[in-house]
C-alpha cells in the first residue's frame, strides 16, 4: 500500500510547523491588548471634552476584553483535541496514545519500507492515522511504544487519503524528526488503550469493492488454514492464509491472509492458546465470493487475540450459551503440505 505523499516542504508558508506555537499566540495577543487600549483611551479622551462617559462603561468593556484574551491564551495552553484537526491549519500540542503501530511496504517482487504508521487515539477515544517516512522507521520505532501515551508537537497535517483509509478522518498527521515526543503518564479512563471502528458482519454485503474506509471485525475463530504459495498476477509468490471465523448469531466468513501478515500469525504462538479463541482483525478490504463476503488483508492490517475490549466479554458470555459443544473443540495445525481442505475442529 502506498504511503501518503508528502508536501514540497516542511516550512511552506502556513504549514510551517512552528509558526503556531504559544509564544507566538501570546505576542498576537499582547499587541492586542495594546491597540485595544489605546482605543479607549483615544475614545475616551475624545468623549471626555463634549460629555461626561461612565467610568464603569469603560472598565467593564476593558475586563471582558482581557477576560476573552486570557480565556484563548488558556485554551491555547491545553492540548488540542483530534476532532479539530484541519488539513494545512495551524495546530498546538496533542495528547495521545499510540494504539498499534507497522512498517508499510512497497508491492512488488522485492517489498521494501516505506514509512513507520500509527493509530492514535485521545482522551474523546477520537483516533487519527499517524505515518512517517522510510528513512526515520528506526527513530520512531525507538520513541514511539504500543500503549503507551505521549504529548506531541511540531507535526504536519494533511488530508488524508481518497480510499483505504485506516481511520475515517479527514486528516493524516504526518511526523519528522523535528516532531516534539514527550512521554506522559495517562490511565485508560484518561486515554483509552484502543481504538476500533468495528462492524458486524452483516454489514459485509454494503462495503464489497468499497474501500474508501478498511473494514475493522472482531470474532470467534473457528479454523485455520494451512500457509498456501500463490501466484499473484503471473508474476510474484505470495504466501496466503485462511482463517474461518463466526459470530455469536452463527454467521461466518472467511478472511486471507497475505503476506507479513500470514507469517506474524503463525508465530503468534495461538496455537497454545485455549479455545475459544477471538480475534481482531483491523484494515481489511471486502471482495465477493461465490455470493457471498470475503475478507483480505492489507498491508496496514493487524490482529489481536483474545483482546480485552467490551465485544470479548460479549462473546464469551454468548458464546458459552449458544455454543457450548463448539467452544470444546480444538484447532489444528497441521504440519502437512496438504492444503485441499481447512483442518476441522476435532467434534466430541
């Protein structure tokens, strides 16, 4: 998946990174408070040879003003919210935490890096994509954790993409090495420790070849396909993967891996792991398949195994009921090249 391009300059014009920084904004201001009094006292003194003006007029115009100044000033102090963010507009500090993070590659024979990129999310639970270039991976991998929250500065905004977008906002926020990274200490009912946009699967039918937003789902996985090599447009192999998964109403679909993606799983040690097992899956596009919805993944997918989000506590607790003799059956993974069939469950 390609990268978001970047701008012809870090300090072009308005997009200059510094420009709108708090010291900036309080100069703005005290040159305003100044103009503003000289005006009263220019209104004042002119006033004052023809009729006699309230005094109190006077001070209270002067307080409401100073007032409305100090409440910007203070306003300006305080972290901005993702929700405001626009394209190329001037911007202050944020407050975030990053939700998950992966290196996107290039598509071709040889796939090579083409940026660090982040979920974040702040304290409304607003989230926002966060990408950075190929030759700063390393910084940010160094200075930004998975979890872990972080005050901001100094970044770019631009608009984001036409499709595939990874989070449904206008914007992308764009970080170089001039970018302020601040490590702060933030609970989860400060900065929440994820970020999804979820649908159920029924839902699948509307976004088939609609990818102007990825799809986010999160069920029980059932069985798991043996790792195939395909050929991909007559010219590269591509290691895929299926996962059966199915929903508390009994619903399933079928989602591929490719990819990083299918090697990531594979040595996610799920194998060990106790049924039922229920998974996240984040950044996928939706095709048609024999009538029906299937998904894929795409270079910014990531998934999450048994996740403590509301939607696992639901499942478990609905699970249990619906499908107690299910939920007692175990997934193999077979070590065989035989990929003619998924593995079934072994039924008792």
């Amino acid at each position: 998946m390609d990268s978001p391009k970047w701008g012809k300059s870090w300090t072009d014009g308005v997009c200059d990174i510094g420009m709108f920084n708090l010291r900036d904004a309080l100069m703005e201001w005290t040159l305003f408070r100044i103009v503003i009094g000289k005006v009263l006292s220019s209104l004042f003194s002119a006033v004052q040879g023809q009729w006699s003006l309230d005094r109190t007029l006077i001070t209270t115009l002067s307080s409401t003003l100073a007032a409305a100044i100090n409440l910007r000033v203070m306003r300006l102090m305080e972290p901005m919210l993702l929700h405001f963010l626009k394209p190329y507009q001037p911007r202050s500090k944020l407050q975030i935490r990053v939700c998950r993070t992966w290196v996107t590659k290039s598509i071709r024979d040889d796939p090579q890096p083409t940026g660090l990129d982040c979920v974040v999310v702040d304290k409304q639970g607003d989230a926002i994509h966060v990408t950075t270039n190929a030759r700063d991976i390393q910084y940010f991998l160094d200075h930004l954790t998975v979890d872990d929250a972080y005050e901001i500065n100094k970044y770019r905004v631009v608009h984001n993409r036409a499709s595939n977008k990874v989070v449904p906002h206008a914007t992308i926020i764009e970080l170089n090495r001039k970018t302020i990274i601040v490590p702060i200490q933030k609970t989860r009912q400060e900065i929440p420790m994820q970020w999804f946009n979820l649908i159920e699967l029924e839902q699948l039918y509307e976004r088939i070849d609609r990818d102007v937003e990825l799809t986010y789902i999160f069920s029980c996985l059932m069985a798991v396909q043996l790792i195939e090599n395909v050929t991909i447009q007559r010219t590269r192999i591509a290691k895929k993967r299926n996962l059966n998964l199915e929903n508390i109403r009994g619903e399933t679909v079928r989602v591929t891996l490719w990819g990083e993606a299918v090697t990531s799983f594979e040595d996610s040690g799920i194998q060990s792991l106790p049924p039922p097992i229920f998974v996240a899956l984040t950044s996928l596009k939706v095709k048609q398949y024999q009538g029906k919805p299937v998904l894929g993944s795409t270079g910014s997918t990531v998934y999450f195994i048994n996740l403590d989000i509301p939607q696992h506590s639901e499942y478990r607790r609905k699970m249990k009921v619906s499908h107690a003799k299910r939920l007692l059956l175990d997934l193999i993974w077979a070590r065989t090249s035989d990929t003619s069939h998924v593995h079934p469950a072994i039924k008792l």
